[in-house]
C-alpha cells in the first residue's frame, strides 16, 4: 500500500494550507479551536517560562529569588524534573505491536502537523492583513500550494498510508477543525466529498474530530511527551535507537 500513500499524503500537503480562510471566516475559526488547542497553547507557554528559567543567569536582565535565614541568604530557583526513560525489553503480543506501530508513525506524522499549524497562522494573517480578496487571494493560495508541493511530496512518496492518516488526525489536533471541514472551507464542498471518498478507500473519515480522551488517547500522550522535550529517550527506551530524522527545512519550523 506504500504507492498509494501518495494520495493521502498529497491531501495531507493541501491541509498544510487548508486552514487558509477569509477574513470573514477568521473570526469563526478561531472561535471553534477546541479546548485541546488552548489546552496546547497553555502548555506550550509554561515550556517557553521553563525554558527562560533554564537559561544561563544574567545579573544584568534578572535577579534570583533568595530568602534570609538567621542571617543566611539563600538563593532559590526552580527547574523542571528531568525525566529519565528505561531501556525496556522488547515486548510481544498485538497491543504492543500496534502500540509500537503508532508509536513509529507519529515520529514521522507529527512534524508535518507543526507545519500545518505554523503555515495556517501565517496564511490566515497574510490573507488578514493584506485583505486578499478574489483572483489575489487564489494566486496567494495557489502560491502556497505550489511551494509546499515542491517541498514536500518526495518525502511524503516515502511515507505509508498509516502515517498518511495520522496527519490528518494530528493536522485535526493543529488547526482545531476536522480535515473534512478544512478542505471545504479551502476549496468547496465538492472537493471535501472527493477526499473523503478517497479516505474512505483506505478505512479513514475526514469528518472524524481528533478524540484525545477517547481512541486517540494514547496519541495525545505522546503529543505531550513530545511537548516535554522527551519524546527521542521514550522513543530510545522502546527502540533502543533514535527516533528517525523527518527533514523539515528550518523556514518550516
């Protein structure tokens, strides 16, 4: 099934800008962000608080928190807790080999849902901002689907179905709006219905929100684990290597 991934993934491509809205449509948007979005946001700031505290000490830019007993200064900061994976054995059976499965196919899924999140913010505001309307905002639009194109379908040709989908599900998580909903509001509803038949072929749905409490439970983990900065020693501990490198150019990131 691995050269009819490329259907999948080329739909993953366009999801990469599928967020892209107009002006109108922004405001409506940001409002159905689900709270796993916020959840993500907030996250996401405390790593960025973690990240400063961890950073060489400048006497110049801050001061240290101390407190004063019987006369003693006592200088006092906060680090975060390292945490450290164990070399596991391997393990048997179908729930861990799924398991292993999914836990392989998001290192290489998740990257590329970081694109789309970072391509649809910058999309939305240029289209905001420059207020692109008609012929301008499809020549902005094909634009971007040309370059994303070019950069990304050989490496996605390489890629399984498996993984294909679980773009889509993490795009999902991203953007805050099923696949279905994205490339409908991108391009029309007929194009929608079209890839959805096509996911439909290979035992997908479109329409299908991101369930972090339900069946994608044990992928919202691992959305977290990564958040922490410990995804590459979980994925050694299971593994016994590193995690494969998935080759995002830096303006990407």
């Amino acid at each position: 099934m691995r050269g009819n991934s490329i259907i999948f993934l080329l739909a993953a491509a366009i999801l990469l800008a599928g967020g892209i809205c107009t002006p109108d449509a922004e405001a409506q948007s940001k409002k159905r962000k689900s709270s796993v979005i916020r959840a993500m946001e907030q996250a996401k700031l405390a790593a960025e608080a973690d990240r400063k505290a961890a950073s060489t000490y400048s006497p110049e830019t801050e001061v240290m928190k101390y407190i004063i007993e019987n006369g003693d200064t006592i200088y006092v900061d906060e680090i975060r807790a390292a945490r450290v994976w164990e070399k596991l054995p391997r393990q048997k059976g179908k729930d861990w080999r799924k398991y292993y499965r999914l836990v392989h196919n998001f290192s290489k899924a998740y990257p590329y849902a970081l694109v789309a999140r970072k391509l649809v913010m910058e999309a939305d505001s240029t289209i905001a901002a420059d207020k692109l309307k008609g012929a301008k905002r499809e020549k902005y639009i094909n634009s971007v689907q040309k370059e994303l194109f070019d950069v990304f379908e050989g490496q996605m040709r390489n890629l399984t179905v498996s993984q294909g989908a679980l773009i889509m599900k993490l795009v999902d998580r991203e953007v805050g709006k099923s696949s279905y909903n994205i490339i409908k509001g991108y391009k029309s509803g007929l194009t929608a219905g079209f890839w959805q038949g096509v996911a439909k072929m290979f035992g997908s749905d479109l329409k299908k929100p991101y369930d972090p409490e339900g069946e994608d439970m044990n992928t919202e983990e691992l959305v977290q684990i990564w958040e922490a900065g410990d995804f590459p020693a979980f994925y050694w501990s299971l593994f016994w290597q590193d995690p494969p490198e998935v080759p995002i150019p830096e303006k990407y990131l």
